[in-house]
C-alpha cells in the first residue's frame, strides 16, 4: 500500500552504456520494448490512435521502472533510449494513507456506513497515482 513515491529528481540520462542495470534505477524511461508476441494478455499499455492498447512486437514509450521490473519475467526486452532518476520517498502520504485506513477499519454499524467514503479517497488516491 505504501510503495516508495518518486520526489526529486536526481539524474536525467540521454545515453545508457552497457553496464547500465534497470534493478537500480527509479524513474521514469523512454524506451524500446519487444514484447513477445505468444502472450495471451500482454501487460503494457500504449497509447494508439486515441486508444489504450496492450500491444506485443515491438514500439516505443514511456514507462515507469517498476513497471518495467514487473514485465520482464514475461519476456519483455527493452532498449533503454532517455530517462529520468527520482529520488525515492517513503513518507510522502503516510500519515494520510494511515489515518483513512484506521477510520475505515476501526467504524462498525452505521459509523462504517458514515466512514466508506473516507475509503474512497484512498481508492481516489490511489488512481491518480
């Protein structure tokens, strides 16, 4: 629930040499991903002509590294192009995520009723994210 939050940034790189390791890296990163095409549900989105596809073969975006950590046990490949290193935070809506939650899970009865929309805004929270 609580994932390290990107906050300032600490390098933008414009040339990747071949040492370069994604396991390191926090950001954001243009790439080129090659996706295989014997997925049955490929996992990246792109955006195509005004609409969100999950393409396989090959394309260039902007992703951000966790999910690119998460899609390679899948097969994906990627060519590093341009990016942007944040430094990571813990701690930027801790104590928000923490005071919803103990109201959404401490109310019973009708108090619970009174407190589902403070579950909302972590939901809300959530998906802007």
């Amino acid at each position: 629930m609580m994932n390290p939050m990107p906050v300032n940034i600490k390098t933008k790189h414009f040339n990747f040499d071949s040492d370069f390791s994604l396991d390191s890296f926090f950001g954001f990163l243009e790439v080129e991903v090659t996706a295989p095409n014997d997925l049955i549900i490929p996992m990246l989105p792109l955006e195509y002509q005004g609409k969100t596809i999950f393409p396989t073969g090959t394309w260039t975006g902007t992703y951000f590294s966790e999910e690119l950590k998460a899609v390679i046990k899948y097969g994906y490949s990627f060519k590093f192009i341009s990016g942007i290193e944040y430094k990571k935070t813990y701690k930027l809506f801790d104590s928000y995520i923490q005071h919803f939650y103990k109201i959404k899970t401490e109310s019973i009865g009708s108090k619970r009723f009174v407190a589902r929309p403070f579950g909302t805004h972590l939901n809300q929270l959530y998906g802007r994210l």
